[in-house]
C-alpha cells in the first residue's frame, strides 16, 4: 500500500513545483491592437455622442483660438465679429464632407462680400496631410476661408463630436446652433433663417 501511495505524493510534489516557479504575469490579449488606429482615421471625440448632444458652447462666445491658412497666416474666428458665421468641421477623407463642400462653396458665392462667411476647419494631421487639404482646395476650386486647427484644439475648444459638424454664430460672436451632417445651400439658408431670423 505504502509503495502505491509513493508515486502519487512524487506526482503531486513535481505538479506543485511547476507551477511555483512560473511567476510570469498572464499575457494580456492583444496589447497593442486596442491603441492602433488606422488611417484615414475618425475623430475620436472628448465625450462620445448620444441623440441628444448638446455641444456646451451653444449660447456662449466661439473660443478665440488661433487657426492658420493654408498660406500660413493666423487668425481666429472672434476676428470676423459684425458678420454672420458658418463655421464646417470637415476633413479630405470624410465622404459627407467631399459631397457638401461644393454646397458651402455656392452659398459662399451667392452671400457675396458682405455676407455670411463661411470658414471652412479642418486638421492637417487627423488621417490627411496639409498637401492633401490644399489639393483638396484645389481640385474643388475653393475660396472659403481654410483655418487648419493643428492638434485639434479648436475641434475640443468647440465639442466637436461628428463630421461633418456646422456652428452657426452670430454677429456679436455667439455661437447660436449647429448642424449634424451633410448640407445643402437650401438647408443652410432654411436654417439661418430659422436661427437668426426668428429672434
């Protein structure tokens, strides 16, 4: 009986041994696929969106942070107070944005000088370059004010949580609604009419 109960105690030693001496911490899975982010990539917002979002600087001043153009000059949207304002997020890889940009353009065209202006946002380096912007410009033949918002502090400063995603401001520089989506120059002018004209 005593030689029997021998090999199974040896056994179970052996088992126990083993498995003190493997101290290593458990693998994680997948460590570094949770971090990449592919490009063209989406812009991943401060909050993620629900139906009901409601960007904080609605009924506030629009944050006079510096943007730059394509040519390299500073400026900030608070520098356009007296004018109306359509002020698009929008980037050269995201589809809605391709198709409205024409729309912007016209509606630009058909305010003249001395209308509503639009200014155009965009990050050189979210999924696209500053050469990508231009040829984007380009190749639509815009003549909207580009602000290129390095970093995406505008982006934040405003709570942009989609694109393309439009704020409409008003003369004195406060930030009045804003738009989810793609648009048309009808649509902006239903919606500007809607906005500004009914106070």
């Amino acid at each position: 009986m005593v030689l029997l109960i021998l090999p199974i105690i040896g056994i179970i030693g052996m088992v126990l041994m083993i498995a003190s001496d493997d101290d290593s911490p458990p693998i994680s899975q997948n460590p570094i696929s949770d971090r990449a982010t592919p490009l063209p990539q989406t812009f991943v917002p401060p909050t993620p969106p629900t139906a009901t979002a409601q960007p904080s600087i609605i009924g506030h001043p629009a944050p006079a942070l510096e943007l730059t153009t394509l040519e390299g000059e500073s400026f900030n949207v608070q520098d356009y107070v007296g004018q109306r304002i359509v002020l698009n997020f929008w980037a050269s890889w995201c589809v809605p944005c391709i198709e409205e940009m024409p729309e912007l353009q016209r509606f630009s065209e058909e305010q003249g000088e001395n209308g509503v202006r639009v200014i155009a946002v965009t990050d050189p380096d979210n999924g696209q370059t500053r050469e990508d912007v231009q040829k984007f410009v380009d190749e639509y033949g815009l003549t909207v004010l580009i602000g290129l918002d390095s970093g995406l502090a505008y982006h934040y400063a405003m709570g942009v949580f989609a694109l393309p995603l439009t704020f409409l401001i008003d003369e004195t520089g406060i930030v009045r609604a804003y738009l989810i989506g793609q648009l048309t120059s009808d649509r902006l002018d239903d919606e500007i009419a809607r906005v500004f004209d009914s106070e």
